[in-house]
C-alpha cells in the first residue's frame, strides 16, 4: 500500500473525528495535582481506520491508564511531514504509521527502532500473516528483521455491479455474444469481455476503472497486477537487477493489455487516481473497478446487496494483488521511557482479542493469520473472503531506502507506454536502466 489506497476520499469525507493539533501542549492532560500522565502519541494520515485506532485507544487507556492521541495528518502532507520531523532531535510522535514502501528508509536510516528481539515475546510471530510480514514489517523482506507490527492490512481487488451481472436481458445478451456465461470474471480476458460488453458510452454507462493516476503511485499500482499475473516483474526473484528483468515481453504484453482496459471506461479513465476510480462506481456508471479493499465497506454500506466483490483476475494460471498497507514503527528520536509505552500500545494491540475488535473497525483490515483463515471472519462480510484470498496473493512495489525515486520513473516510462509516447519495449527498456542508475547510485546494485 502504500500511499496507495491512501487518498480514500470516501474516507477523508466521513470521518468524524476531530484532528489533535500536533503542537498540543502536554499539560492541558495534566492530572488534578498538576503532574502529567502517561501519554502516548501515534501519528497516521486522515481517514477512517484512524478514528477506529483513537477508538481502540481509549480502550487502551482503560485497562493502562496511558493515553493514546492518534493525530491524523491531512494524507497530501503526511509523508512530508514524517520525514520533516524525523529530522528533528524528538519527534513529537513515539509511533508512526508508515507506508510499505517506507521501511527501507526508516530501517537504513536508523529511524525505526528494530523490534526483532522484542517483538516475539509479545506475538506469536506465527500468527502474523507471512505476506504482511515480508512486506509491512521486515527490511529487507524476508530477512527476519523486523522495524514495524502490522496495523492496516490492504490489497486491491474487484468491487463489481452484482444487479448488473443478475439482469436477465444482460445475461442472455452477453451469452449471444461471447458464447458463455455473465459472470464475474477469473481471468483478464474475462474480464476485457466483461468491461466490452458494457462499456456503453452513449448511455453513460461503462465497463471498467482502474487505478491510473501520474502522481504519485496509482499507474504503478494498477498496472502491476496485471504485470506479475503476465509473468513480468519489476526486478529479479533474488536480487535488485532490473535490466533482462522488467523489460520483457511478459511486460511488454501486460502494459500492452492494461491499455486495452482504460479505454473502456469512463472519460478520462487514462488518468484516475483512487477516488476518482471509486466515484466512477459510486455515481452509479461503472460495471467494476479495480481499487483497494479498504473502500469496499463504503461501498457495500451504499449499496447493500446489488454490489459483489472478488479477487483481482488472472492470466495463464497466475494472480497476484498490489499489496497496501501500513506498520506500526516506533521513533528512535523519542525517549526510551516513551518506547516502553509504545510497545505496550502495540503489544496490546496485536492481542487476537484486540484484533477481534479491530476488525469491526471501517477497513480495520487484520494481518492475523488466524482471523483471516477463519470462517466466521469470511462469512461476516461479502467483501472479507475475498480480502484473505488477495492477502495470500499480495505483492509490494519497491520498498528499498529510494522507492521514491524508483516509483518517480516508473510512473513517467509506463505512462508514456500507456500515452502512446513511447512503444512499450522501448519505455520498458529505458526504465530498467533508469532503475539500475538509481540502485547502483544508492548502492543497492
């Protein structure tokens, strides 16, 4: 995730929560003698799954007698500002809520206090998802150092007009036409039949939306399901090496068939970043979208039963979905006593009771494996069961100290791939070795 399913404008609408100044003084939570209590502050972008942490804060605070202040951070600035205030000498955070991509440099840089020793004797490491725990929480993935716990867990998948796919005259015209069944589509064939057949501009009515925003990160996310199920890949299985690796014809062929998609959606679906793809669904015009879980509980609160949700499609056996998300990671440039604090905070929260509670929560989505396998947890919604199946599958973009550099190139080459401006070989090719500089630059290649 990223900074991915980040910009949730459906979220950003509703949440109720008022924001915690970031310069409140702390003597305003003085006790009645004057002295101040313990007080723990954790900062996270503004949207609702923070006003579900303030809640389980104050819970929190009850069994502890710890305040919890969850300060929600305006999501155009928050990253911005976490690096600004990492360069302070203390941060006015004891715990941050980072982005994926964002471990790398909070790891290298001596940001994030590592929890590898202490952390398992708090959590049964076991029971945190190994996909959440690769990507969310370990740097680098796989090595069994850990500088975050898992808090929101994401993974994008397919929210799709159920009324739509049920219509008797829509079914018996797309079995005239493609010679089987409407249904929701397994496959990205599938699924470009499907986005065809009622992709009707004149009636303003369309067939698909993904991700497809230049800033930032949503032309990288929606392209990149569609690349690993093609058999392409940003960088080698077991290294950085990027040249022979990305500019493939795996590749070529996913990107190739990515803009075969954005042209059967609304105006301007070249362009949409993940509000806009999810307007175009809530407006009442587009068949499916492609767009992170965490919106899904908006939408099934707005249509109930008329809309359907399942797993990313697949190409020639192989599916995979763009990881979102975020950890919980401590600041080393808060005092030690204000560590402590932070991990009880995190210790409680990773309880499978707390995590129970979580997931009542508006996309307070679980890396607990247990809760994720379990049937009353697949059954509770109509958007979970697919959730856990995207989560075995989820994969994550770059997440290594210069993401912000290798996903600053990624968005321009593949967008003039998508544009047209450059044949996709070519743009694939320049972008492998623009990738290499970069790594070989920070010295990761």
């Amino acid at each position: 995730m990223k900074l991915t399913a980040l910009a949730t404008t459906l979220f950003l609408a509703a949440s109720a929560a008022l924001l915690t100044a970031c310069g409140d003084d702390p003597a305003k939570s003085a006790g009645a003698d004057g002295s101040a209590p313990q007080r723990l502050v954790v900062w996270w972008f503004q949207w609702a799954p923070a006003d579900g942490l303030q809640e389980l804060g104050r819970e929190f605070q009850k069994e502890s007698g710890i305040e919890v202040v969850v300060e929600q951070i305006p999501l155009g600035s928050y990253q911005e500002k976490v690096f600004l205030e990492f360069g302070a000498g203390r941060t006015r955070f004891d715990i941050v809520i980072g982005d994926s991509q964002w471990i790398g440099r909070g790891a290298t840089k001596g940001l994030y206090l590592e929890l590898t020793d202490w952390l398992p004797t708090v959590v049964d490491l076991a029971t945190i998802h190994p996909r959440a725990a690769k990507y969310l929480c370990e740097y680098p993935e796989g090595s069994g150092k850990w500088f975050a716990a898992p808090c929101e867990t994401d993974a994008v998948g397919l929210a799709y007009r159920k009324d739509w796919f049920e219509d008797p005259a829509e079914q018996a015209a797309f079995q005239a036409r493609f010679g089987r069944a409407l249904q929701v589509p397994g496959t990205w064939q599938e699924f470009a039949e499907v986005a065809e057949f009622f992709q009707r501009p004149d009636a303003k009515r369309f067939g698909c939306s993904l991700p497809s925003d230049r800033s930032y990160d949503g032309l990288t996310m929606g392209v990149q399901n569609l690349l690993w199920a093609f058999g392409g890949r940003w960088h080698a299985e077991t290294s950085n090496r990027v040249v022979g690796e990305l500019d493939t014809p795996e590749s070529a062929a996913a990107i190739e068939f990515y803009k075969r998609l954005v042209k059967l959606g609304p105006k301007g679906a070249e362009r949409l970043d993940y509000g806009q793809v999810l307007e175009s669904f809530t407006n009442g015009s587009t068949a499916m979208i492609l767009n992170y879980f965490a919106f899904f509980p908006g939408i099934h609160a707005q249509f109930g039963d008329r809309v359907g949700f399942a797993v990313v499609p697949a190409h020639a056996g192989r599916r995979v979905a763009s990881l979102g998300g975020q950890g919980l990671s401590i600041s080393t440039k808060t005092p030690p006593a204000q560590q402590e604090l932070a991990k009880k905070f995190i210790a409680w929260f990773l309880q499978r009771r707390v995590q129970e509670q979580w997931i009542t929560k508006p996309a307070g989505f679980t890396a607990n494996a247990d809760i994720l396998a379990s049937a009353e947890f697949r059954a509770k919604t109509p958007y979970n069961a697919p959730f856990a199946e995207s989560v075995d599958t989820m994969r994550d973009f770059w997440n290594v100290p210069v993401f912000n550099e290798l996903l600053s190139v990624t968005q321009r080459y593949v967008g003039m791939a998508v544009d047209g401006e450059l044949p996709t070989e070519e743009a694939l090719k320049q972008l492998a070795i623009e990738k290499e500089r970069i790594l070989k630059d920070a010295g990761l290649l």
